[in-house]
C-alpha cells in the first residue's frame, strides 16, 4: 500500500491519529486514502502528488 507524507495544517485539539494526539505542523504518514479522508475533514490542504510511472518502477 502507497503511503504519503501529510502536514497537518488544522487547529483541532485532541485530533490523533493511530492513537497518537497530532497537532497542526506535525508530519505523519499515512495511506492515500487515510490522506483523502483527512482531506475531507479539513485537516489537511493538499495530498501529494502520485509518484510518475519512471519513479514507480524505480523502487
């Protein structure tokens, strides 16, 4: 499963994540479609990009 790298841009309090409290400027990985969800919820801004299909095969 594809993770991405997220920064947490909201001022919730108490928002956690995998159990852990996250706070706004924390970066934490997540899956694509964590990162959508948390997109949705207005705790993000933006997902990055999907790598190309050159830096796929690379890995």
């Amino acid at each position: 499963m594809e993770t991405v790298k997220v920064t947490i841009t909201a001022e919730k309090p108490n928002h956690t994540h995998a159990g852990k409290p996250v706070a706004r400027g924390d970066e934490i990985e997540v899956s694509r479609a964590d990162a959508e969800f948390l997109l949705r919820r207005q705790l993000i801004t933006k997902i990055p990009a999907e790598p190309k299909a050159d830096e796929k095969r690379d890995k």
